[in-house]
C-alpha cells in the first residue's frame, strides 16, 4: 500500500476499490455521517480541513501553508515519520497539489489544537483517531479517508448549511444642495 492516495483521475474500477469505497460509504451511513466531498486535485486533505475549521474547502491553501510552518517549526517531532530528506519533504508538501500524509494530519492537529476523527474504509481500521502533542484538543475534526484515493469532510446527520446573507438594499438618495 503506497503512503500517498492517488487522484481520482488516475482511479481503476477494481473490485477491491470498489469494496474499500462500498465498506466506507457503509460505516459512515452507519454512523450517520455525510460527506461534504471535496475537489480530487491532490489539495483533498487540506480541503476537508478548511471545510471543518472555516466553513469551506476554499482556504486548503491557507490550511497548507500553517501546516508547513507547523512541520518547519517543529522538525523533531515529524523528520522520522517520512520517506525522504526533510527538506525534500517539505519542499514536496509546500506545492499546491500535493496529497497530504499521515503526517501532515498530525501537524494540522498540532497547529489548531483539534483532535481529528478519520473514517476510513481500511478492513481492519474503522476510525483513526489523532491528537495534538501538546495541548488539550480545542474542536473536533471529521474527515472521511477513502484509502489511497480520497479525503472529505464529513458531518453527523447533514450538511451544514450557510446562514443565508441578507441582500443590501441600495437606495438610491438624492443629494441635496442648500445654496446659502
């Protein structure tokens, strides 16, 4: 099993993905829980964060790049977890892009101080739960992980819907003039 998921373009309709992604599509109807799906563009991680922390998947850039700082910052805690040089790693993690690890989803529970519930469609792993090191966890994260291939947000119930924003009415005054 690879580290990284792949994209959805690059998917094959083998029995065995279809099962994994029938066994996830089961736990999380079990559980009842729905996916907020996001892009497959290699931002999937960082976009079902955003979705839990701001409401939306837009800000996966925004999620990233405090992940990386988090990694930059704290290299003792991360460097012996991955599959490379460091700095090739970090490299590799900064580009818009790239799939996000195990390890990004640790430092993402770091940085915002959130615990991260992940169902998965692993046979034997239902639920992967991840903490932050050194805090008590402020929220808690649901994301769903379709191995090796894809991440969503996930909520109990239903989508959350947006507050619907009130339109302005313009009026349109007219200016007065006082000539003295």
């Amino acid at each position: 099993m690879s580290m990284f998921p792949k994209i959805n373009g690059e998917l094959t309709s083998s029995d065995e993905e279809m099962s994994d992604h029938q066994r996830l599509l089961k736990r999380l109807q079990l559980y009842n829980l729905v996916e907020n799906k996001v892009q497959g563009d290699g931002n999937c991680q960082f976009s079902a964060l955003s979705d839990q922390l701001y409401g939306s998947p837009e800000h996966h850039n925004v999620v990233r790049e405090q992940v990386i700082i988090q990694l930059k910052s704290h290299p003792q805690i991360y460097e012996g977890y991955v599959p490379m040089a460091y700095g090739d790693y970090l490299n590799k993690m900064s580009k818009n892009g790239e799939w996000g690890d195990h390890v990004t989803l640790q430092a993402a529970a770091d940085k915002y101080g959130v615990r991260i519930f992940v169902i998965t469609s692993f046979k034997d792993t239902c639920c992967i739960e991840i903490l932050p090191n050194d805090q008590k966890p402020q929220r808690v994260l649901w994301l769903s992980f379709w191995a090796e291939v894809h991440y969503n947000s996930i909520y109990q119930g239903e989508l959350p819907t947006l507050p619907n924003k009130k339109k302005k009415k313009w009026q349109n005054k007219k200016k007065k003039w006082w000539i003295l």
